[in-house]
C-alpha cells in the first residue's frame, strides 16, 4: 500500500514539474519583447555600469603590475620615438596641408554620400557564437535594420539587425556564413570573402589571372545586397595552394580589435 | 541563508565577467566560466534556487546572444533536467559520480545547443562546439579536483 502511494505521488510530482516547466517557457516566450528590452536597458545603461567601469580600472592594475617591465621600457622607447616625432612633426604640417587639399578636391564627394551617426558599442554576445553586439542608438536615432557600422576609418564592422528604441543589435562580419562581394583596390579584381567552419577567412572565386598580392586591401563592392560599396573590410594575407582554375586565398579582416569602442552607422544604407 | 547570499554574489560576478570580457566579436571557443559555476552549484543547492538561476542566465544570454529566442534557456532546462535525472540514480556527494553527472550535462548543454542553432539558427557552429565542450569540461574536472582536495574535509567529500 505504502509502496503504491509512494508511485503515485511520484508521478503525481512528475506531473505538476511538467506543468509548471511548461508553463514556465510559455510565459518567457510571452514576454520576450519586454524581457530583452529591460535585459539590455539594466545591463547596457552608461550610468548603471559602474560595475563595468570598476571591472575595467582592476583590469587595468593587474595588466599593470604584471607588466611593469616592459612598460618602463615603453616609456623610455616613447621618449625616444616622442624626440623624433616632434622633428618629424614640422615637415609633416607641410605634407598634412598639402594632403588635406588633395583629400577636398577628390573625396569629398566620397565621404559625402554618406550621413553617419555616432555610436558606441556597450555589449557584445556573452557566448561567443554569433558575433553579436549592442550599440547605444536606437530608433530614437534613425537607425533601422539594414544599416552599415563602420568605423572612424571606414572599416566595416557588420549591420543593423535589430533596433529597439534606445538601442540596436549588430551582427558584425565575424558572424557565422558570413559572405561579402570584395574589390581588390590595387588592380580591380572582383571575389567572395567567405567565413569556413574554421572561423577563417577566405577570398574566393578569384581567377588565375589575377594579380593578387599579399596586403592587397579589399572593399566591399556593387554586389552586396547588405553592405555600402567602397568599405574597407580586409587584406589579402596568403595564397592557398590548389590545381583548380580559380584560386583561393587567406585573407585577415581589418577590423581585428576586441574591445569595445566608438563606431558610425551610415544611415542612408538600408537596403 | 548567507550561502545563498554568497553564491548569488558570486553569480553575479561570473554573469559581469562573461558579459563584458567574455564576449567578443569572433566566433570562436570561450571558456563558460557561468555554466561551470552553475554546475558545481547544482549540487549544493535546492533546486527551485538553481532554478531561477538557470532563469535568469537564460534570459541574459536570449537576449544578448542575438540567436532565435529561448535557445539558450531550453539548453539549460535540458542540460540539468539531466542532471537532475542522474542525481537519482548516482549519490551527489560522491567524487566520481559529480565528474560523471558534471561532465555529462556540460556535454547534453553543447550537443543541445549545437542542435538547436543547427536546426532553428541555420549556423555551423560544429567545431566550435566541440572546442567549447573540451575546454569547459577541462576547466569543470580542474574546479572540481582543486575542491576535492583542497575542501576535501570540510564538503565530507566520500572518497
């Protein structure tokens, strides 16, 4: 009798934890909107991350005192390089005054096309496996999904995929099955950047003929549907070896750094 | 009460660390300094405790992660309905039955994971995931080593 009353309530307490795990997902999935929403307004808010901001000050003592080294001996190299810069800087205010004519005379209609708003870059995927990040403008800004990031220098980071109110999620060229239509500058040749299951980088799709050499640098070209033409997205690295008609080669993303930092969204770059 | 005040700290701390230095723009390996915490937790803690941690990491990591909604918590719930499963049939206090039921849920965590940004993401993230598996069951054997014979008293480990 004890032993049957024992199996029923087993069972019994089976029941009500599928009831309640069921229950449990059913209203997660109901609230996800408002979930994500407050999950990166808690997490992503300026003023709220003090703990980020005591994070990074330990960081940086510990990066400090286990390199205290190698950072006198920077210090006396800057010293030195600081000595030859500032000779170098009296020339260089010729050739910058020289440069910047230039620079209006052929560029500005470049640069102009685009309209770019500023943003930072508060979080990025915790898990590692999507490239995934968050910026701080939202639609509040004007940004929409299908916008380019880019940095200072025009190096292309990823796109707009998601934007909230006060916040947008970018996937960056990092991301998995990632495919971007490349220009080689140096002599016009266009190819495919492709991600492989290493995590590498290729360019593919390239003819023998091409005179492909390494630190040749790539931008996007006309034929992406998700990236502005003319952005700057890697350099050619090594050739890989094959017998087929087109070759491959290992190309190394410009866009390299992990750290969190400011960035610009073309605004007039939905596609 | 003030172990669980302790654990939670101690959650909150790995959850910063994982969110912003964990997390970069390449999609390669990282050491799961979270899941490993979770884990150990698991079974020194009840379970409606470890519960809403699995919620709360669930609803961090959905909403960061950018992969389809749900994904990782679903992970999760598999991954410790197993361990809940196992705890049954092998004692929790026992050494090698917590290297048996840790490293089997760190790997049913992966596989499912794997699984489904395989099916619903549409994302190959294969050789990732078994680096992933291998690192973090690596560092889960090591934590649990350094308790076992560093706390080997104070936890009545049964050897």
């Amino acid at each position: 009798m004890m032993k049957k009353n024992k199996l029923v309530w087993n069972f019994l307490s089976g029941v009500i934890i599928i009831i309640a795990l069921f229950l449990i997902f059913k209203i997660y999935f109901l609230v996800q909107n408002p979930l994500q929403e407050n999950t990166i307004i808690i997490l992503g808010n300026e003023n709220q991350t003090i703990l980020f901001k005591t994070f990074n000050r330990l960081n940086s003592w510990f990066n400090d005192f286990f390199h205290f080294n190698s950072l006198r001996n920077q210090v006396q190299n800057l010293k030195e390089e600081n000595n030859n810069l500032l000779e170098q800087l009296v020339e260089l205010k010729n050739l910058q005054e020289e440069n910047s004519s230039l620079k209006e005379a052929f560029n500005v209609k470049q640069t102009a096309k685009w309209h770019l708003v500023p943003a930072q870059i508060i979080m990025i995927d915790p898990s590692g496996l999507t490239g995934n990040f968050w910026i701080n403008q939202g639609q509040n800004n004007g940004l929409k999904p299908g916008m380019n990031v880019v940095l200072a220098n025009q190096v292309l980071i990823g796109t707009l995929k998601e934007c909230f109110s006060n916040y947008c999620r970018g996937e960056s060229i990092f991301a998995p099955q990632t495919r971007i239509g490349v220009k080689d500058v140096a002599n016009n040749f266009l190819a495919i950047i492709e991600k492989d299951n290493q995590g590498r980088f290729i360019l593919k799709l390239v003819p023998r003929e091409a005179n492909i050499q390494p630190n040749d640098l790539l931008i996007t070209s006309t034929e992406n549907n998700n990236f502005v033409p003319g952005l700057l997205v890697a350099k050619v690295k090594s050739l890989i070896p094959s017998e087929s008609s087109l070759q491959e080669y290992l190309v190394e993303p410009l866009f390299i750094s992990n750290q969190l930092f400011s960035v610009f969204v073309i605004t007039n770059s939905v596609f | 009460m003030l172990r669980f005040v302790k654990n939670f700290v101690f959650f909150i701390i790995f959850c910063l660390f994982q969110i912003f230095y964990q997390g970069n723009f390449f999609v390669k390996p990282i050491i799961d300094l979270l899941l490993i915490f979770l884990i150990l937790s698991f079974f020194d803690f009840p379970t409606i405790y470890i519960t809403i941690l699995i919620l709360i990491r669930g609803i961090i990591f959905d909403s960061l992660s950018g992969l389809p909604w749900g994904i990782n918590l679903l992970s999760l719930a598999i991954t410790f309905l197993f361990g809940f499963l196992l705890t049954r049939f092998l004692e929790r206090e026992n050494f090698i039955s917590r290297i048996i039921i840790g490293e089997t849920m760190m790997g049913s965590y992966w596989l499912s994971l794997y699984l489904m940004s395989l099916l619903i993401a549409h994302q190959p993230l294969g050789v990732i995931m078994i680096l992933n598996f291998f690192i973090n069951s690596c560092l889960y054997s090591g934590f649990l080593f350094f308790n076992y014979y560093v706390f080997a008293k104070k936890n009545n480990y049964q050897r």
